[in-house]
C-alpha cells in the first residue's frame, strides 16, 4: 500500500480491486458499484451524470435511505438485520444532500470491502479520520468520475483556449454538484497548481478559498477592482516568494448578487 494511505480499509480496497494505488482503487471500486446498481434495474443515475448515489447504497446492502432529524449531515444506522442510510432532512439543498448519502455509500463500500460492519460515528464536517477522508474522495468519484472529468477537460483543451473559471461552471452543471465542489475536483483533477475561490463583493470575504497564496492581498485588490471592470476577464498579482516576488495570473466571472468565481493558475 502506498504511504498516503495507512489504514486497514484502505489495504482492503487495493486487495479487493487489484489496483496499486488507492486512487485508482477508488476509480474501479466505484464503476463496480454503479455497474451492479445498474444490473439491479437502477438504471437511472447510474451510469451517467447526474449520478444518484442512493442506488449504490442499496447495492450494496442497505435496505432504505432515509431523511431524518439529525444535528449534523448523516450516518449508516444499523436496526437489527436492517442497514439504514439517513441525511439531514435540513439539508441545506439538494447538491449536500447528495454529497453526504455518496459519503455514506463510501462507509458501506469499505464494509463491503473489508467484511466488517462497525458502529459508524456521526458525520459532522468533511474532515476528520482518514476513513472520513476515504469516504470523501469515494463520495467525490461517485457523483464527479475522475476519468469523465478528465475527459471534459481534454475535450475543453482541444476546443482551443477558454476560460479556466467557466470550466469550472461546466463542471458543476455537468455533474450538478456545488460550484465549491466543482472547484475542488477542478484543482485535483484539471490542473493541480491553482486555486479557487468565491468572493462575495457586498460582504467583502470569500465565501470559500482553496490553494489561493497570499490571500489578503488578492481579497484586498479584487475588492478595489473588480466592481469597475467587465463580468468576466483575466488579471494577475504579485506575491512574495524566497527569491523576491512571483506572478499569479486569475481568471474571474461574475455570478449573482455580486459574487465572483476566481480562479488562480500557478
């Protein structure tokens, strides 16, 4: 197993797909699954986009899936002989809820693949324990497949040149999955040497950020500049580096109520 990872569940996933990195693991564990979904008569959400992670989970064993009232996202509830998926009837919208039943799936594909149930801890943030962090990237795969993303994205390659930052809004209406998210799989996928965020103008702050370098500074300038200029459009700023100062080019585009997409490339 390689290093990244060090959990039994994770040697499991290796042993049980034949592959030689969890990634790739994750990639063959989660075709298998939405192919014997499929073959179950779940034809619907399986094999292609928007996936609905509620039929893996009954292919893999659990009898419902189930809103309910919890104080944080979801769980696997064991009743007796009966597996039982619940999420948050409080779901903040339909992209979350999604998100946290395809976490709760990953939970039952390491059952699966390990052959030991064990009581489940309450998710309550997408951090934690590298099971949790298995559980997200399993999550990640099942609604955003590496591959069909990758795909997308040499496709927008060979169309000639484009905006990164409305890539990423394909991406999130490819896959109907949050444009926080579409973000992170952009980053992990497409190009790992850049950085995202949502900048809300009115409140003046990032709604999220992720992999953005000195972040003050490009808050502090796109605040200044971007109400003046057009809804979409490229620009860069400095940065201090060991060797003096570097460029970061970004790329923007205006969305409702004064909200930017920002997208930084390395």
């Amino acid at each position: 197993m390689n290093s990244r990872w060090r959990t039994k569940a994770s040697a499991h996933l290796l042993a049980e797909t034949g592959a030689k990195t969890v990634e790739e693991g994750i990639i063959r564990i989660v075709d298998r699954v939405k192919r014997t979904a499929f073959a179950q008569g779940h034809t619907k959400g399986t094999l292609s986009p928007p996936y609905d992670p509620a039929p893996l989970a009954i292919s893999l064993g659990a009898n419902d899936v189930r809103p309910a009232r919890l104080a944080y996202d979801g769980h696997v509830l064991v009743e007796g002989e009966k597996v039982i998926v619940e999420y948050a009837e409080a779901a903040k919208s339909e992209k979350r809820k999604r998100f946290t039943i395809a976490h709760e799936v990953g939970h039952l594909v390491i059952w699966n693949v390990s052959q030991d149930r064990r009581r489940l801890p309450a998710r309550r943030s997408p951090t934690g324990s590298e099971i949790e962090e298995l559980c997200n990237k399993l999550a990640a795969e099942i609604l955003a497949p590496r591959r069909e993303v990758q795909r997308l994205w040499s496709t927008s390659l060979k169309a000639g040149p484009f905006s990164k930052a409305d890539f990423v809004l394909k991406l999130a209406g490819q896959f109907d999955i949050s444009l926080n998210f579409a973000s992170m799989r952009f980053k992990e996928v497409c190009v790992h040497r850049s950085g995202a965020a949502l900048l809300n103008i009115p409140e003046k702050r990032f709604e999220w950020c992720h992999g953005i370098a000195s972040q003050f500074r490009l808050l502090k300038g796109l605040i200044a500049s971007l109400p003046s200029l057009q809804s979409a459009g490229a620009n860069s700023y400095s940065v201090d580096a060991a060797r003096g100062t570097r460029t970061i080019p970004f790329e923007w585009r205006l969305l409702s109520g004064g909200r930017y997409l920002v997208i930084t490339l390395l």
